[in-house]
C-alpha cells in the first residue's frame, strides 16, 4: 500500500485531490505487473481504462498513415516513466486509443478502469465529480495547447475554428 500510495500521491494529475480523497481513490486502483516487451494496449482499441506508473519506462508509439505516394510508415513516440499516468480520456469518453503502450523495461502500473469509475460514482459521488473535473482541466489544457501547435501551422482562424466548432462544420468549400 505504502508504495501504491506514493503513486497516487506523486502523481501531478491528482495534486488537487486531498488525502482522503486519495486514498479511496487509490482503494479502487489495480496493481499490474508488465514485461518488457509487452503490450499496455495498442493504437486503436477501445480505451477501457488510464494507469499510474508505479516503475517502469512506456513507450506511447503513434504510427503513422502511410502516405499513398509512399509506402513507409512513419511513427512518433514518448516515453513516460515513474509517477507519470496515461491513458487519462479513456475514463467517461468513447475513446479510441491513439498510441500503442509497450513497455520499455519491466513495469508496475495502477490501473483505474471505467467500472472502477462506475463504482467511484456510486460510492463517492462528490469524489466523482472532482475526477471528472480534473480529466476535463487536463482536456481543456491539451486543447489550448494543440490549438496553439495549430496556429504556428496554419493560422489564428484556423485554429480558432477547430477548437470551437463541430467537426462537420469546418468543412471547406
């Protein structure tokens, strides 16, 4: 429990959370032991859960489309390591997974799944709530961010418009 707690506690995502909160949180967290090598999950797959890296190196891999007037595939990546978390929009959202987890080295992960979440709702409500909250500020913070990627890229119009319109809408004519 003692290192399970330094997780949850260390994690930056959960700052906002107290101590008690914390720890009900961290009641509904799973502890799962990966391999190096090993697949989290892979791109594409339905997001089912995030996790809390207890140790450990992942590499979140974003292939890559291959282009038609070429055949290579081309891909980026990050890697995360101790106290980091991933997998945040999985929880709440249908969500596709974007990247492929692999572990890097040997791995300890918490997992906190979409039922942990079912169970968060009902047996913490106020709790529920402040989660929900904090995956939305870190949506919203991604968001500002891309759109600022965007404008370096295209234009203030253009990112404005992405971030604030429906997709279907940004069709141009």
């Amino acid at each position: 429990m003692k290192k399970q707690a330094k997780v949850i506690f260390r994690n930056p995502f959960l700052k906002d959370f107290s101590t008690v909160e914390r720890v009900q949180f961290l009641n509904l967290c799973h502890r799962r032991s990966y391999q190096k090598g090993e697949t989290v999950y892979a791109q594409h797959d339905p997001g089912t859960g995030l996790y809390f890296i207890e140790n450990g190196l992942i590499e979140l891999n974003v292939a890559e489309q291959p282009d038609e007037s070429s055949q290579e595939h081309s891909s980026s990546s990050i890697t995360l390591t101790d106290s980091d978390h991933f997998g945040l929009f999985a929880i709440e959202y249908d969500y596709r997974r974007k990247s492929t987890a692999t572990c890097l080295s040997s791995c300890e992960l918490y997992g906190f799944f979409q039922a942990d979440y079912e169970v968060l709702k009902k047996r913490h409500p106020k709790l529920a709530c402040r989660f929900i909250e904090a995956v939305n500020d870190a949506l919203f913070r991604r968001l500002d961010q891309v759109s600022e990627k965007l404008q370096e890229h295209t234009d203030a119009a253009t990112a404005y418009r992405t971030q604030l319109v429906q997709p279907e809408l940004l069709k141009t004519s």
